[in-house]
C-alpha cells in the first residue's frame, strides 16, 4: 500500500503544482441521474455513488450537469481521449515520423560493402508492410546483398525505467494490447497465427514467419461437420526475448479454422528477424550478425519510410482503442518538447499536458496520467476534467479531425455494436474505455435538435461490466433534451 501510494503521489505531483495557476470556479454537482439510469443501475447492483456524470452543452443550449464529477476516478481507455487531444494540438495535425536504412560503405555490383543501418523512429504505424517497401526501395537503389552487420539504431526516445508493469487479469502476457513501447518497435511485434484443417491433416500459417518463433503443432483433426463451432484450440507460449514456443493443442474439423493474434520476442529481435525475413525472401542477404549501434556520420541514405500523418494515427488509436500506439505517441509528445529538468520522455510528456490543460483553464487536479493509454491501475481524472476537455476540444481548430477519430455509435471501432436501432445510432462520437472494476465513455453526442453535447460517464465498481446499459442511457437521454433540460425524469 505504500509503494502504492508514493507511485501515486509521484505522478500527482506535476498536477500539484498547477494548483496555484488561476482558474475559474467549478459548479457543484447538479441534477440527478435520469430514472431509468439509476433502474439500470440498480438491476446491475451499482450503487450511485460509483457513477461519475458530467455533460456539457455545446451550442449555447440547455444547462451542464454534473453528478459525483469531482471524484478521482480511473477513466480507462478513454484516457487516450486526453494524449490524442493533446498531440493534435502540440505535435500538430501533420506530424510524421520518419524510419530510414543507411549504408556504410558503398554499393559495387549488387553488394553494400558495409553496414546495413535500420533507423527507428517510435513510429507506431511501422507495418510490417511499409518495412516490406522500405526494402524495395533498397533493391532499387542497387543493393541485392549486405557484405557487413545488420545495425539497429534506436530512435531517441527517452524511456521511463520507474513505471510498474501492468497487471493483466488474463494471466496471458502475449495479448496485443498489453505489447509495450519501444524506439524500435515494428508492426506492433503481432504475429497473425492462422490454423486449418485440411484432409491431409492439421496445417498452420505463421505471418510473418519469424524462425525465432518455433511453432509445435499438436492438434488433432476431426471429421468435417456442417457448421463449424467455435474453435477448439489452445495456444501455450514459452517466451525469453530472443527466442519463443507456441504450442498449439486441441481439435479442428476439417474444412473448419482458427486464427490467433499474438506478440512475442522483444523489439529488437523482432524487428532484426522482420528485416532479415522479409530481405530473404526477396532473394536479398545479410552475411554479418544483428547488433545495436549508431550509423557513422559519413553513413549514406539508401530508403525511408514515412509514417502517415498525426490526424490518421490518432484515428486508429482512438477507432481500436490501440493502447501501444497510443504508448509510443504519449512518449513522443514528451520528446518533441522535453527539456532539461525532464528525466525522461514519460516525465516531459506528463508536465506538457498538465501546463497545457492548464493553459486552457481546465484544472487537472486529479490527473494522474501513467502512460496516456489507460492500460494502467493508477491513471485518473474526473468526468469534470474529461468533459471540459472535450468542452475545449469542441472549439480547437482541429476539432473536426478529433471528433472524427472517436467511434461512431452503432456505425465503426468499439462503438460498432452498441445502440443500434436507437435515434443515437449515427450521432455519437463515443470513445470507450474498458479494465476489470471500470467502464466508461466520453465524446460529443447530439440531442433531436441536432445541438451537440460532450458527455462523460464512468463507472469504477466491481461491479462495472455491467453498467454498459445505464451508460448507453445517458446518451438516450441527452438525445431527448430540451434547452432547459439537464436530466429527464424518464
């Protein structure tokens, strides 16, 4: 508990010290939760108490409400709401990042008498794709074989060493979402496992097929049926960084599959393999090991690849709610504007946001931001804060590009399923957020009148996972506002 609270306290301090900066007087909580909100509640044993409400009218219509807004709550992923706000904003809508091959020494008859250099950049759009083109244009600049080393170097980016690990509930270190920043990140370091049962026997796809990935194949195969069912198969993964696992067990129906999305190896491993891979089997070579190094000042530029811009990279994450680009853009917001007095990238990139919600008149008191994802136990704000800054979002220049990032109720992202066949289908713009114990959504809706309002609803209770529907009331009922409305009684 102690470690606990000064892990607390030590990313609450840059929010302390804001404190003395004028801001204006936030309004008590007012109004009540709707009726059916709080049957919703009710029949989801949640007291009340745990949801947090605030909702702001936009365009001058109705009045704002707030209902326990002022609790310190975990926003979950709708935390990525506040870094991508924040990077339109100080990186700027057009922001790219750049990954380029260099060579050491020069190209005679299809040979790199050198050195490859692979120069990362923290992109977090790095596909495996665009690796794929980087290397084509590398052919095309002559070089079909690397006589020397294939050298990774690091972009710069200054990683935290303090921030705990993430407790994952699933007991599963190789899920997606839990894969970590890293300058030399690629492709997300996903692997894309597909299984299928075929009259020969069981056959199993790796992409991309890394050899430091060893899959074993123990499933056995069953008579073709009708329907297949849902897919019986169990993925064990032993993994040390440099070298992993997969075993695979379980039964499939002929004509039947399964598919498995995974992360594996650490990130230079993977990207040296990716690099390595893909350069073989465009008939290329690397006669020299991998290692980690800086290109020498004389080195020459053969391809780059850059990334698509801010405005695209902030709509997949918000779309997907992708917690590691998410990761690498909070730490690149510290590294465009860190200075002296910031031991790392997390640090710069915790004091920037924090002066500049400060900036704007929004007092972020209880903002405890761990890595700007909201993959985290320790992350907080109040819907207060999350609805105000959706308030200044609204009036941003770049609130078109925002807005359009959030997912669109009952239409795309995590939103996709949710309120369908309700006149709310097609007017939010929801981002959601989701860890065991929390719940939330944050994002401008529009009431029947077509005026837009931003909301923000969490939930933190062991009872959470329930609370989906009172959540999906309240956009119900902003929907049904009149200009003097802040809560129906329906």
């Amino acid at each position: 508990m102690i470690g606990s609270l000064k892990f607390s306290l030590r990313y609450l301090i840059p929010a302390i010290a804001l404190l003395a900066a004028p801001v204006a007087t936030v309004a008590a909580d007012s109004g009540t939760l709707p009726a059916q909100v709080r049957s919703a509640l009710a029949n989801a044993k949640i007291p009340a108490s745990a949801f947090s409400l605030a909702v702001i009218p936009l365009e001058g219509q109705g009045m704002a409400q707030y209902v326990n807004a002022d609790q310190a709550v975990n926003p979950a992923s709708t935390m990525k709401l506040v870094t991508t706000y924040a990077a339109l904003e100080l990186l700027g809508p057009t922001y790219q990042w750049r990954s380029e091959f260099y060579g050491t020494g020069p190209i005679r008859d299809g040979k790199l008498n050198g050195d490859l250099v692979f120069r990362g950049d923290a992109d977090p759009k790095l596909t495996m794709e665009r690796i794929w083109l980087m290397l084509r244009d590398l052919r095309a600049a002559g070089v079909r074989e690397v006589t020397g080393d294939l050298v990774l170097q690091p972009g710069d980016l200054r990683m935290p060493v303090d921030l705990p690990a993430f407790r994952d509930d699933g007991n599963d270190p190789s899920r997606p979402f839990l894969v970590e920043p890293d300058p030399l990140l690629t492709n997300l370091k996903l692997f894309n496992l597909k299984t299928y049962g075929e009259a020969g026997g069981i056959r199993v796809h790796l992409d991309p097929a890394l050899p430091e990935l060893q899959i074993i194949n123990q499933v056995k195969l069953l008579p073709p049926v009708k329907s297949c069912p849902w897919p019986n198969v169990t993925y064990g993964l032993t993994d040390n960084g440099n070298h992993a696992q997969m075993r695979l067990t379980g039964a499939i129906h002929q004509g039947c599959s399964a598919e498995r999305y995974l992360s594996a190896l650490n990130a230079q491993t993977y990207t040296a393999s990716l690099i390595r891979t893909l350069w073989y089997e465009m008939g290329g070579s690397i006669a020299g090991a991998t290692r980690v190094d800086k290109a020498p000042a004389g080195a020459r530029l053969l391809a780059r690849s850059t990334s698509p811009d801010l405005v695209t990279v902030v709509r997949e994450i918000n779309k997907f709610s992708n917690n590691t680009m998410a990761r690498q853009l909070f730490l690149t917001i510290g590294r465009e504007q860190r200075s002296p007095v910031d031991a790392d990238d997390h640090k710069a990139a915790t004091r920037i946001i924090n002066q500049w919600l400060a900036d704007k008149g929004i007092a972020p008191d209880a903002l405890v931001m761990e890595n700007g994802s909201g993959l985290s136990r320790s992350e907080r704000l109040t819907a207060r804060e999350m609805a105000q800054l959706l308030e200044a979002a609204w009036k941003s220049p770049y609130a078109s590009e925002f807005i359009a990032s959030m997912p669109l109720a009952a239409m795309d992202g995590t939103m996709r399923k949710r309120l369908r066949n309700t006149p709310v289908a097609g007017r939010a713009h929801i981002k959601t957020g989701s860890l065991s114990s929390v719940r939330a959504i944050a994002g401008i809706t529009q009431d029947a009148n077509g005026q837009s309002w931003a909301v923000t609803a969490i939930v933190n209770h062991p009872a959470a996972g329930g609370s989906r529907h009172a959540m999906d009331l309240v956009l119900q009922d902003v929907f049904r506002r009149v200009p003097t409305d802040i809560a129906t009684k329906q």
